[in-house]
C-alpha cells in the first residue's frame, strides 16, 4: 500500500464513472426503443447528473449532508476494491464479505440521510429498501458460500480466475445453472430494477428516498447510484461469468449483462415489497440450497 | 498485584460501596464507578498472573488466558455503566443495595471465569443469578424477575446435577480433571454434554430459553440494561466455552455420526444458534421499545457467538471470542445512549420519539458507530468479528447455519436502522423542543465505548493476538495474524487497507460535496407533502409499524413466549388443585384421602 | 405519534389529476381517508348559466377532460329532448362512431394506464402513442384533438371528411392487431395478477351503497348494466355488441374488461359504418329565436349516457331564455371519487392507494366541475 | 310510456302527488310537499329505484324557492324518476336522506356548499368541500355574481392598446 | 403591472461568467419537469411525454417532487385552491427554476375570464418565464415551447426565478389579495 495505490484508485473511479455513465446513458436509449421512441442523448446520463450538481440546495441538518457524503464515500471506496479484468487499485481487497458488507455503508449512509430529511415517504421507501436487501441477499449469500466451500476462495479476481482458460462452458452460469439464475434474479434485486423496485415507486410512495434531494445532493446520489451499479454487476460478471483475462473483456460481458436485466425490466411491474420477500424466499433461496447441496455433497461441476 | 487480592478487593468494595450509599446516594453511585475503575486497572495490569493458581477460604482459583479475557469484558462493560448510576439513584427504590449488589455481582463474575473447581464455579454463578435477580425488579416489573430468575434456575439446576453426576464418576471438582473420563465415554458425555451446557444456553438466551431477555432487559433500570446485555449474558458463552472446550466435546464424539464434520451433538445446538439468529432477528424487527429490540439483538448475537465457540476451529472460535467483546461493548453503547435519552424524555418507545439527533447530536453518534459494529459493517469490530465467523462457516460448507448468519446479519440493518430512524432522526416533536443533551458524565463512557469500536475495527490484532493466545493455550491453531493482515484458508482481510479506502473515498466525497454550491438550511417541516399543507410534525413522523408488509409476513408465527404463557396457566391451576386436595382444612377432603389410600393398601395388598 | 398523514396528491405521482386524498395512516395500512375536491373548480355549473345556448358548446367539453366527447352529447340530447328537435338519422351514427373511438382512446389510456401506478411503463408508452392515433382521426374530422365541439344540438358540426371510413377501418385493423400485444404484457403478467387479483374488492352492496356505475357496476352485480343497453340512445339499439359482466369485482376485474370493451366498440365502430346512410344532412337548424341566440323551449330534462365510467347525466333546466337556466353534471366517477375514498379506501395499503385510484376510475375534473 | 304511467298511477293512489311531468320517453319527474318527500324515496327504493343518480337544486329566486331534485334510477326497467319539492328560499332547511341513501351525502354537501341549504343529520355537509377560505354567499345563487367577485379578486391582463398590431409584429 | 419580457436582452448576456455559461448549458438540456398536472392541459403532456413525441429526447423528463424538479408547468386553468399549493410547491424548487404557463386560462383567463374561481392571469403571482398558446397547446406546441425554453436557459434569458426573488413583496402582495391566506390551515374539511 503506498501512495500508487491511491493514484491508481483515483484513476479507477475516473475511469468507472465514465464507463457506467456512458452506459446507463446506452441503456435508456435501448429501453426507450423498447418502448417505440426515439430516447435521449446517449450521453445525456452526464448531463443529468452534471445538471444536478450545478443547481443550488437545501438541506436538513448536518445529517442529511453527512449521510450523502458517507454514503458516496462508502460506495466509492467498494469500488476501489473491485477488479477490472486483471487491474486492481489494490491487492488482496477484493474480498466478497468485504464488498458486500462495505457496500452496506453507502446504503446505510444514504438511508440516514433519507431519513433525516423528516420525509415520512423517504422513510417508508428506506424501511421498503431494506426489506428489499434482506429479501435478495440471503438467497445469495447462500450460494456464494458453497461457492466459497468448492473453490478455497472468497475473492472476486480468484474466482475469475478459476473460470478462464475452459472457454464459455467453463463459466460458473454454466456450470451451476440453478445458482446462474438465483445469481441473476438476485442481481435484478440488488440493482433495485423491476420487478424489485417498490423503494422506489413513485406513484406509491413519490420516489421514496429520493424525496427531498435537489442539487448537489441528488447530484451524488446519481454518481453513487452508477458506482452501486457498476459494484453489483461486476460481482456477478466476476463470480458466475468468468470476469475477464482483460480490461476489454471484462467490459464487454458487463455491458452485455446489465444492458440484458435492464430490458427484463422494462417488461415487468413490479411487486409490493412483501411479495418479493416471499418470492425471493420461496424461489431462489429454495433453488440457492438445492444448488448448495449438490456443490457440497456432488461436488458436481466444481472441477 | 495479586488476583487474590483483586478478588478480595472487589468485595470489601460492595460492602464499602454498600455502607457509603447510606450516608450520601449520590457518593455511593460514584464510588461504583471508582471501585470499577480501580478493578479495571487492577486486572489490566495483572496480566502476568495468567497461569496462577490460588485458593481463597474453601474455594480455588486458576487464572486462565480465556478466563482473565471474559473478566476484562465484564469489569469493562460494568465500569462503564457505573457512569450513569449518579443519574439513576432517585429513580430506584432502594439505591443503596443496588449499589452493593451491582459491585457485588461484579465481583462474582471475576469469581466465577477464574474458577478452578466446579463447585467454586457454581457458587459464583448462583451469587451472579441471585445478586442481578434482586436488581432486575428495581426497574419497572416483577413479573421480568421471576421470569429471569425461573429461567435462571433451570440452568443453574441442569448444571449443578451434571456437576454432581461427574462428581460421582470421577471423583473431583477440579475443572480439568473432572471431565476427563468422558473422552471415552460417548453416551455419558452426551449426556453430560447437554445437562452442563444448558445454564450456559439460557444465559445467552439461546432458543427456547431466549424469552428471559427481552423482559429482563426492557424492564431492568436503564442502567443495568447495558450490564444484562453487554456482561452477563457473555458467562453463558463462558460456559458454553467449558462445554466444548474443557470437556471434551469433540474427541468424545469422535466416534458419532458428523454432519460436515462435526459430530450431530454440537450440530444440534449449533442450529439451536441458527434458529436463536433467527428468532431473534425477526422479533427485534417488530419492536417498538428500544431496549426490547437490543435485548432481541442480543438473542441473535449470541446466537453467532454460540456457534462460534461451539466450532472450537481456528477462525470461527477467534471469531467467537472477537464478537464477545465487540458485542459486548456495542450493545453497552447502544443501551447507555438509549438511557441517556430515557434520561430527558422518560420513554424508550421509538412510536413516541423523533427528531433527537438535534437535541443529543453525541449520543445519535455513538449509537450510530455502535450499531453499525453491531451490524458488522466496516470499519468497525463488528465486521472483523462477524467475518470471521462467517468465513469459518464457509470453509466448512454449513450452508444451513451460514443461512442464518447471513439472516442476521442483513436483518440487523433493519433493526438497527428502526430506532435510528423513529427515534434519532425524522420530525422533532413539539414537546421535546426544549430538552438538554446528555450531561458530561455520561458522555464519557459513551464515546470510550464507541471509539473502542472504531478502534479495534481498524487495528484487531490487539484483541487477535490475545485470543491467539487463548487459542494455544487450550491447544487449537491460533489465528492467522500478521500485521493487521487476517488471513484464513479462503482469504485475507487487511482492516487498515480497508479502513484506509474507505477513508479515501469518504475524503473524496467530501471534497465533491464541499465543490459543489453551498446549500441552504431549512426546517424539518418545509418538506414535500405533495403539495398540501401540514403543521403538526408528530403527524408527518413516520415510526410506529416501520417494517410492517415485512411484519405482517410472520404475524402468526408459533411463539414459545405464548407456549410458555398456556404452560404457566395450566401450571397454577394444577397448583390450585394441589393446594385444595392436600391443604385443605374441609374434613370430607381429608376423608377422601383416607378412603383413597386405604383402596389403595387394600388393592396392592401391601404390607405396611 | 400513533399515525401518520400522508397525502396522496395533488402532486403526486400517484394522482391522476388535480386531486388530493389525505391519508392517516399506521404502518402501511390506510386506516382514515379524506378527499380533498376543489383544486379543478371552475364553477362550470355558474358559467353555464351565463353563457348563451350556442356559446356553452365551446364550455362543455372542457368538464371532462380526459372523455369530452360525452359531454357534447348529453348536452345536444338535452336540448334536442327540450325542443323535440329530431336528429337526421346519419348524424346518429356518426355520433356514435366519434362516441365509441373516445370510448377506446380513453380505454386505451387507462389500460395503459395501469402501467403508472404498477410500474409497467411500457404499457403506458405504447397505449398512449396508440390513443395519439386516434386523436388524429378525431383531428381529420373535427379538426380538434381533445375538445372537438362536433355534436352539437340538432346533429354534428359537419359531415365526414372525404374517405374517413377506410382510415377509421385501417385504424381498428391496427388496434385489433395491437390488442393481444397489450394483453400479453399486461393481462397475462404474473405480477399484474399478483398486484390486483383478489386486491382492491368491490363488492355488490358497495355497488349500491355508493351509486357505482359503469364498469365497476357492472363486474359486482352479474348484470348487463349499461345505459347503452338498458335506455339505448343514438342508434345502440339497431347494432349488435356485448357488455362484459361479472359476479366478483377485484382490480383485475375490472382492468381486464377494458380491453374486452374495448373490442366492442370497435365492432360498434364497425357496424356503423357499414348501416349508416352513405349520406344524407347531419344537421337541423334550430328554429326557436334568433340565429346565434337561439332558445330553448322550458322545461327540465335529465338526459343520460354511458361514459367510459358509468352512468353521465346533466340536470339541464330552461325557462325558455337563450341561456340555461340551470345546468347540474352528475360525474360518473363522483360516488367512487367521494364517498367511496372516504369509507373503502381505508383498510387498503398504500401501495394500492394510487392502485384503487385507478382502477375505479376516479376522474378529478368531473367531480371538481 | 304505459310502463310509466302505471308507476304514476301506483304512486298517486299512495302519496299526494301535487304534480307530473314526463320529459322523455324513460324519464318521470314528479313533484311532492317536502314532508313527503322521504316516505316516497323510501317507496321507491323498495320498489327498484336503488340508485341515487343525483341530488341537486335549482334555485327559483323570482319564486323565491329553491327546488330540490332527488333523481333515482331502476337499472331494470330503465326509468329514471325525478322527484322534486321546493324550499323556502330565505330559510333553506331540509332533513337529509343519508339514511336511505348512503351515497346522498356528499351531494348534500355540494348542495349546502352551492346553495346554502342545511341538511339537518348530515353534520358534515356543513363543512365546505371544493371551495377554499369561500368569504361570500354560496356561488351557485343567482344573485351571486361571479364576474364581480373574479374583478375584485382576480386582476385582470391588462392589455396595450395596440396589442393586435404588434403580434404580428414582433420578432 | 410588471410582465417579465421574454426579450429583455441585457448586458448581463456578457458579464455571465464562464460556469455560468457551463452550468446553463447543462441545465438547458437536462429540464426535469415536476408531476404535477394542475389544469386540463396535463392531458396534452402523456402523448409529449410517450413515444410519439418523446419529451426525453430533449433531455426532459417527469419528476416526482419539487426539490427535483427544474421547471413547473402550469397546464392551463387555476383556481385559487390550486393556486396556493403550487406557490407552496413552486417555493420548495431548488434554483434555477421556470415557469411555463400553458394555454390561454393562464394568459388572461381563457373560457373562464368570469368564473369565480379561477385565476386570469398567472405572472402575477408567479414568475413566468414563458407561455404556450392555445386551448390547450398541441404537443407540437408544447415541444417548440420547450425548444425555445431551451434556448433562453442557454443564452442566460430565463431569470423567472431571480425576478422572484427580487420582487417577493410584490408578488406576496398579489398572492395575498388574491388568496387571502396561502398557507392555509388544512383541518378545515375533515
């Protein structure tokens, strides 16, 4: 850890927020052609947040401004550890407890924050989020530690590393199919799209955590909501879709991978949060532990 | 100086205590913290002990690595706490004793983790029992008492008949001597097994007996809540400790059937663990009382640290001791700022408050840092502790019991965050416009506790290499440090790179947020009500029922609180039969009686 | 701070509308609701009195922004009953072609509509651009989107443009083609059938309690109540067509009957067409008072129709004069939007809030008039 | 029209009918003295008429009354009745007829909002339900004159003489 | 009367520094319009918002509340009970914010220049920064108003807001003898 590190780390999130952007800015087009129009920009994603940014603010108190800033740093610091392809800002980060748990610091910070605004709408979208969090990551976790139990490993760039060099099949989608889908749908949860979106839903609830951001505040959430993104997509692009022998291909197969759950989404409503807790724990927890067992007893498709 | 003497001191020092709460209460209240401190020190200092044997009138003691551990914790979390009984004193009713039996107990619990003997073991544990039984009712229920204290006997009687029976068998009381016959014997040692660990269960309050806490915690005075929570539950873990580690669990077992390697005795109250993080878990969800949802936070905790000491492996048990401590001192924090806030407001219901981050800016920040150890985020201890854990399980393939680690630990995001939202932050209501923030002194051990757990989130090999310690000392590998460098069979954890890019981000997102145009501050009330007029802000808080789709989801559920309730009832009336057949003073019952045994006589035809 | 009151609306984006319901609410149960009215108040019914006969044409569609065409309609009926004017026999049929397209566009909306309030914003992008095309007929006849002012007292404004059939044919062709489309992404949903099976009731004595009518009537009661059926007006009594009904009312219900309704109108469209007299005047002049001032004979008449949401009538009082004397609008949607937010909105989540706004077809404009 | 001649002849030989009216083929409105006004909603109600499709008022100021018409309907037979009764223009007081109606009761307010009449058991129709902080005489009288009240209240644009020539003008 | 000019070309067009050029250009093209349909107009937004006419292709776009938004529309009619929530709504905007008013009701009145419950003309209690003609506007209408919008947020013209600021007491005074209270207590009718 010297201060090449932090140069590189800086550089990353650099290179992150222009990459994700510009894709998020992609993917509205792709959706609106979905939906028969024209769509913005492709970089009007930029514009947006830039926009935002520019615009003046109020705020609520010294911890609706911490909470936005906490939130941003924690999800910028998960960032940092995530590889890309075989680039790391740091070594022996790249942990999957540690980015899921330091993951949980933005949310937190952002949660408070909504909170502390004295919204009663941000704070049933906050209470709606979390359940939403309960509700997709156990399922995951789940199978993330048979995953662990097979491969003597817990770091991302360990098991991109595991997967390459067998070509597509020797991917981990492939070879665990179950625990593919499960990884997929609880993907669909943790990036808050369709048809797990309820925290958000603004004809229910107006935008829930939203609520009371304007300028720079809601400049940040939108920079923390690409950062987020690009975190939750990278782990399942690293874990089950063999991460990338280079930069390039890493890219690729996550462009490819969130523009495909961005279009399920935009044929589905979404559920009340209740009934994705009951969804997430009757289906993909039930298929998380079938594929569990078959990984620890059958060790099949394990090598 | 010798452990002899701390021991002796600590209990001059109630009685001291004891005599000079009857001249001043208020003198009293602060010579607990001082005699704490003392003891704190004392032992702190007395590490070199560590090895020592010594007897005191009939009883012995040995000074242990894990033994000398658990002390510190405890005399910690008491000293602490002894902050805020100036502040308690008017309140209770009798505040003198209280005084006695809060240093009394403390000195019982040093007593009992550096027990040699079994039976010198077993007093201290009843002293602890009876000494905080008396406490427990001087806050606001009995009924919380007599709870604790049944539940509290049904361990203690388990235990002392397992005590006996391998008394009878092997003929000593010495703690390391007398389990040794059970390495060979299965049957017994299962048997032995589970009688012995049971008081440990229900101190941790480990499912079924988890039902203790809640009451106990929610109606025992405010400030030995944080003592209930953060100490005392922490002596089951000690016996759960003698269970695997003094008896010798897995070599008995070596010969039943595994589950994953691990024989289905411990597997057993391993998922008993599980379904304690998990019980525990969801009804901390629902609570609306603050002590309540801690006291349920404690149930899920012990269920983590159950299992992990029930592993006796190299990760997950230095996990286990890891967790003890940062919970421990967490959920201490947590109960000291909820009292601080009980304090000026004279309730815990989080559907009553809002808005308290503007009035006790230092306590919202201590319950914050705390919470977010108790959850097991970075960079706090919490998350060292609870990775550990959670890696050990990993390596081991309990996808079953890794379930509900991962239930907990996600689930405590929610309880966590419900007071943090109902009660800290969200609209401040008119009538608690005018209150104070907490006073000096009870900052102090607030922000100690709280900067404990930043500090040991970012350097754990303080606290590591002692458990590494205690992990040689009853001969299991040590755990991995090197540095602040954690490193286990499926990967490493550096706490100060972690901490380091965390910092580096948080510098990062300041710096955007201090580039960007300055914001204007407004009111709580000037917020988006669609539009709509709205004046009252205790109408436009949203507390009370704050997960309820989630709740509604387990409404029904079985509950052994309601069992036990149906049992209690069934029991008095078979009582109230009893008492009306055998003390009645009506002579046709006495002459029932009389006819009943004489059938009986006549019938067996025995000679009497 | 056992409850907490939210509002739904005005400006939310749950409300359609300029509408506001106070909500007290524990937990995520609704457990009181008030409606607040009054944000769209124009004083419609004061206007109308002083404005002339011929004048109140251009006021009218405006009562009813989402469907005006039936209010252009009640209003001719109303008058056409006072003075006994009777309507050349192919302005009934063309006034029922322009009443039975404004029946699918409005359909189409709220169909897609139900893509708002779920989520589904797919099924709003498509169902609006669909509605859009056929404003344009609306354009190529009345020359108006919205406010078209076309039937008029005595007929419509003016005949068919040149050609119209083939494009209102080519029209429904396309619809028909669209119809599965919709139904596949939103009927045959299964989170649609998790969001509004069973959810949102509305059962038969609520029906009569309030005053329901239209579609919500119709899918309680098991009954084919509709004014189009039980007091046809126009030509509805010489064309064929179903009205779905039903027993049990739920959310679902009563969106899937739209498109069922949908298909109606465009076989209502279509026999038109083919029965209507090729040609032919579509308008009488007024005869009583002077050409711009023209009066109407006293008397006071209730003149009713079925609009997209029920029952649509006016109190239309005259003393003679060539203004109305007293014109009172009965909004379909008034029972439902009052009334029923007030008693059966409570007990409800408020996730489903913005839902049972929806699917009961609360119309802010015409209960604000 | 038989249909409905038989209801009336039904309901004469019942109440004091003080007058008919039959302004379409499907329609029969009726008028009744206020007190009998319950007792015949009633009648029909429990005849088919069970639905309330309005309540509103006329206000007849050269008569000085204002008239109420509960209009009811029969989905099965497709008539709708009107049933009218007149009022004391200076002192407006009725009993409400929730009772029977439910749904009766907002209407009630809309009147009592528009036209200031009490209904006597409908304690909430007397709390203003589309108008906000109203300070004048109910609007829909007709010596209420909107284009004062919007004069005073309101300002009017006020426009340059030469306004149509410079649209075109401009730019 | 004041009417704000829509031309009113100042030397300000220069002394705008260059952030200010960056920032309007930003804010010229990303305008999120606030939810909320106030008047009949509202209807002619769905189609500008959807496929056909596609308001995002402008970078437009619906927002759910006011701390979000950029630009309120006034879609047509105002009545007084209307009027004081958009005030209280239109004040919780974060700056730079338009106005736009739709149609003729918000010009003079409209169709209902007598009715006792609407407002006749909009820049009087408010800042509009520029009007839409018609009853109501087609989407066509609505888009080229948007255009031009655009191209007074980029040439620094829509100061709507500033204007606000600066003459508060002048528009309080109206609002106030318009609405008598505008902040009104909301118990009055539960």
């Amino acid at each position: 850890m010297n201060i090449m590190n932090f140069i590189y780390a800086f550089l990353l999130l650099v290179f992150v927020f222009l990459f994700q952007t510009s894709i998020t800015g992609i993917n509205r087009k792709v959706m609106a052609r979905l939906q028969r129009r024209r769509g913005p920009k492709w970089y009007q994603q930029f514009i947006d947040i830039f926009k935002a940014m520019s615009k003046s603010s109020t705020t609520h108190g010294w911890i609706f401004d911490f909470g936005v800033i906490m939130a941003l740093g924690g999800i910028m610091a998960t960032t940092i550890l995530i590889p890309i392809g075989p680039f790391k800002a740091f070594a022996d980060v790249d942990n999957i407890f540690i980015v899921s748990y330091l993951l949980a610091v933005g949310m937190l910070g952002m949660a408070m924050s909504a909170s502390g605004s004295g919204n009663p709408w941000a704070s049933i979208g906050v209470s709606r989020a979390l359940t939403n969090m309960l509700a997709y990551d156990v399922p995951f976790m789940v199978l993330i530690v048979s995953f662990i139990y097979a491969f003597k490993t817990s770091s991302l760039s360990g098991f991109a590393a595991l997967q390459q060099g067998a070509g597509i099949l020797g991917w981990n989608f492939f070879r665990f199919p179950l625990g593919g889908i499960v990884a997929l749908i609880c993907l669909q949860g943790m990036l808050g799209k369709k048809p797990f979106d309820s925290f958000i839903a603004p004809a229910e609830i107006a935008s829930g955590p939203m609520v009371e951001y304007g300028g720079r505040h809601l400049g940040m959430l939108f920079l923390l909501h690409e950062f987020s993104t690009f975190i939750e997509v990278s782990i399942i692009v690293h874990i089950f879709f063999g991460g990338g022998a280079t930069p390039l291909e890493f890219m690729v197969k996550y462009a490819l991978l969130y523009t495909f759950m961005n279009i399920i989404s935009g044929v589905f409503p979404r559920f009340k949060i209740d009934q994705a807790v009951k969804f997430y724990y009757k289906v993909p927890l039930a298929l998380a532990f079938i594929q569990g067992l078959i990984i620890i007893f059958t060790g099949l498709g394990v090598s | 100086m010798d452990f002899n003497a701390l021991i002796l001191f600590m209990v001059f020092s109630a009685v001291l205590s004891y005599l000079v709460s009857k001249s001043n209460i208020k003198l009293g209240a602060y010579s607990t913290i001082l005699f704490s401190l003392i003891s704190l020190i004392i032992l702190f200092l007395g590490r070199n002990n560590i090895g020592n044997e010594f007897s005191l009138l009939y009883m012995n003691f040995r000074v242990t690595a894990i033994g000398w551990y658990f002390s510190l914790i405890m005399i910690l979390i008491y000293s602490m706490t002894a902050f805020f009984n100036p502040y308690w004193m008017e309140k209770i009713l009798y505040p003198s004793s209280y005084n006695f039996l809060y240093l009394f107990s403390l000195a019982a619990t040093v007593g009992l983790f550096f027990a040699a003997d079994l039976i010198t073991l077993f007093i201290f544990w009843e002293v602890v029992v009876w000494s905080s039984t008396f406490i427990v009712p001087l806050g606001k229920s009995r009924k919380a008492a007599v709870v604790y204290f049944t539940i509290s006997s049904i361990g203690s009687m388990a235990t002392l008949f397992a005590i006996m029976f391998v008394y009878s068998k092997s003929g000593t009381f010495d703690i390391n001597e007398a389990f040794k016959f059970l390495a060979s014997e299965p049957l017994t040692a299962t048997f032995v097994f589970f009688t012995f660990i049971t008081a440990g269960l229900t101190k941790i309050g480990i499912f079924p007996f988890h039902i203790w806490l809640p009451l106990a915690h929610g109606n025992a005075p405010h400030t030995f809540s944080p003592v209930l929570s953060g100490g005392l539950v922490k002596m089951g873990a000690f016996i759960a400790y003698l269970s695997v580690g003094i008896l010798p669990a897995y070599k008995a077992f070596s010969t039943s059937m595994t589950i994953m390697g691990i024989p289905f005795q411990i597997y057993l109250l391993m998922v008993l663990g599980a379904i304690s993080i998990v019980v525990g878990t969801l009804m901390a969800i629902k609570q609306d009382d603050v002590k309540k949802l801690i006291a349920y936070s404690s149930v899920a905790n012990g269920g983590y640290i159950l299992i992990g000491i029930l592993m006796m492996d190299q990760v997950t048990f230095a996990g286990s001791l890891m967790h003890i401590f940062n919970h421990a001192i967490a959920s201490a924090a947590a109960f000291l700022t909820i009292a601080a806030i009980a304090h000026r407001t004279k309730t815990t219901k989080i559907s009553e408050l809002g808005g308290m981050i503007h009035k006790m800016p230092v306590s919202y920040v201590v319950y914050l840092i705390s919470i977010i150890s108790l959850a097991g985020i970075p960079p706090m201890g919490g998350f060292v502790s609870k990775w550990l854990i959670v890696q050990g399980l990993a390596s081991k393939g309990l996808i079953f019991i890794a379930f509900a680690a991962f239930f907990g630990s996600i689930g405590s995001f929610l309880y966590v965050f419900r007071p943090l939202a109902g009660l800290f932050l969200g609209q401040l209501a008119p009538k608690y416009e005018n209150i104070k923030p907490s006073t000096l002194v009870m900052k102090i051990p607030m922000v100690i506790l709280a900067s404990m757990s930043v500090f040991f989130g970012i350097f754990p090999k303080y606290l590591l290499e002692t458990i590494g310690e205690i992990q040689t000392s009853i001969g299991i590998d040590p755990i991995m440090i090197n540095g602040d460098t954690i490193t286990t069979i499926n990967g490493v954890l550096n706490t100060n790179k972690v901490a380091a890019i965390f910092g580096f981000g948080f510098v990062i997102s300041l710096m955007i947020f201090l580039v960007l145009p300055k914001s204007r501050k407004v009111g709580l009330m000037d917020t988006y009500t669609s539009a709509e007029f709205i004046y009252t802000p205790e109408l436009y808080h949203y507390a009370n029922s704050f997960y309820a789709p989630f709740e509604r989801l387990y409404k029904n559920h079985p509950s052994v609180e309601k069992f036990l309730g149906k049992f209690a009832v069934k029991t008095e009336e078979l009582g109230i039969l009893v008492n009306s057949l055998f003390f009645s003073h009506k002579p046709s019952v006495t002459v029932l009686w009389v006819m009943a045994i004489a059938t009986l006589i006549f019938l067996g035809g025995v000679d009497i | 701070m056992k409850e907490v009151k939210l509002f739904l609306g005005p400006q939310h984006p749950g409300m359609h509308g300029n509408y506001s319901v106070h909500m007290y609410v524990d937990g995520d149960i609704i457990k009181k609701a008030y409606p607040l009215p009054g944000m769209l108040h124009r004083g419609f019914e004061k206007l109308m009195e002083r404005r002339l006969w011929m004048g109140n044409i251009a006021l009218i569609p405006r009562i009813c922004v989402v469907e005006p065409d039936i209010n252009e309609m009640v209003y001719a009926m109303g008058i056409e009953k006072l003075g006994n004017i009777e309507v050349p026999e192919r302005a009934h049929w063309i006034r029922m072609i322009i009443l039975e397209l404004a029946r699918i566009a409005i359909h189409l909306m709220s169909f897609g509509g139900i893509g708002g309030p779920t989520g589904l914003y797919t099924a709003s992008y498509w169902s609006i651009a669909d509605r859009d095309l056929i404003l344009d007929i609306f354009e190529k006849i009345t020359g108006a989107r919205v406010y078209h002012m076309y039937i008029v007292a005595g007929g419509v404004r003016k005949d068919l443009p040149e050609g119209i059939e083939e494009e209102i044919i080519g029209l429904l062709d396309y619809l028909e083609k669209r119809l599965p489309e919709y139904e596949e992404l939103i009927l045959k949903n299964p989170i649609i059938h998790a969001r509004l099976k069973d959810n949102i009731l509305l059962p038969e004595e609520v029906v009569w309690e309030l005053g329901v009518t239209g579609i919500g009537m119709r899918s309680a009661v098991d009954k084919e109540y509709d004014i189009r059926k039980v007091k046809p007006y126009a030509r509805y009594d010489q064309v064929e067509f179903d009205v779905p009904f039903g027993p049990y009312s739920d959310a679902y219900t009563r969106v899937s009957y739209k498109p069922i309704e949908i298909r109606q109108s465009i076989r209502i469209i279509r026999q038109s067409l083919e029965k209507m007299p090729k040609e032919g005047p579509v308008r009488v002049k007024i005869s009583t008072g002077s050409a711009l001032r023209w009066t109407v004979p006293a008397g006071m008449v209730y003149p009713v129709i079925e609009s997209a949401r029920g029952e649509y009538g006016y109190l239309m009082v005259s003393d003679g004069s060539e203004m109305p004397y007293r014109i009172a609008v009965r909004g379909a949607s008034y029972p439902q939007g009052l009334l029923g937010v007030e008693k059966y909105l409570p007990g409800h989540r408020i996730d489903d809030a913005s839902l049972w706004m929806d699917t009961m077809g609360v119309c802010a404009p015409e209960i604000d008039r | 029209m038989n249909s409905m001649n038989s209801i009336y002849e039904n309901l004469k030989s019942k109440f004091n009918i003080l007058g008919v009216d039959y302004p379409d083929d499907m329609q029969m409105a009726i008028d009744l003295d206020e007190k009998d006004i319950h007792t015949v909603i009633v009648y029909l109600k429990s005849i088919g008429y069970t639905q309330l499709s309005m309540l509103t008022c006329v206000d007849w100021i050269k008569e000085g009354v204002f008239q109420l018409v509960y209009i009811v309907f029969n989905w099965d037979n497709g008539i709708h009745i009107l049933v009218r009764t007149k009022l004391d223009r200076e002192n407006p007081k009725f009993r409400t007829i929730v009772e029977i109606y439910p749904g009766a009761q907002f209407y009630e307010r809309d009147v009592h909002e528009f036209f200031g009449v009490e209904f006597e058991g409908n304690e909430i129709s007397y709390k203003n339900l589309f108008l906000e902080l109203w300070d004048d005489m109910p609007p829909m009288r007709k010596d209420f004159d909107p284009q004062k009240y919007s004069d005073e209240k309101y300002a009017a644009r006020e426009y340059k003489s030469k306004f149509i020539s410079e649209v075109g003008g401009e730019k | 009367m004041k009417i704000i000019s829509n031309n009113s070309k100042t030397d300000k067009e220069d002394m705008r520094k260059i952030w200010e050029k960056i920032g309007d250009y930003f804010r010229a093209n990303s305008i999120w319009m606030k939810w909320y349909c106030t008047g009949c107009g509202a209807i002619e937004l769905p189609p500008t918002m959807t496929s056909r006419f596609d308001m995002e292709r402008l970078g437009m776009g619906p927002m759910a509340t006011p701390r979000q938004a950029d630009v309120l529309l006034i879609t047509g009619y105002l009545s007084s009970k209307t009027l004081r929530r958009i005030i209280y709504s239109y004040e919780q905007m974060q700056d730079p914010k338009y106005v736009v008013g739709f149609g003729s009701c918000t010009i003079n009145g409209g169709i209902y220049y007598d009715s006792y419950a609407t407002m006749k003309q909009l820049d009087n209690y408010l800042p509009v920064d520029l009007y839409i003609a018609g009853c109501m506007p087609r989407p066509e209408a609505v888009m080229n108003g948007f255009d031009t919008l655009i191209s007074m947020i980029k040439k620094g013209e829509a100061n709507g807001w500033k204007h606000y600021k600066e003459n508060y007491d002048w528009y309080s005074r109206n609002q106030l003898h318009s609405l008598g209270e505008v902040y009104v207590k909301d118990e009055f009718h539960e």
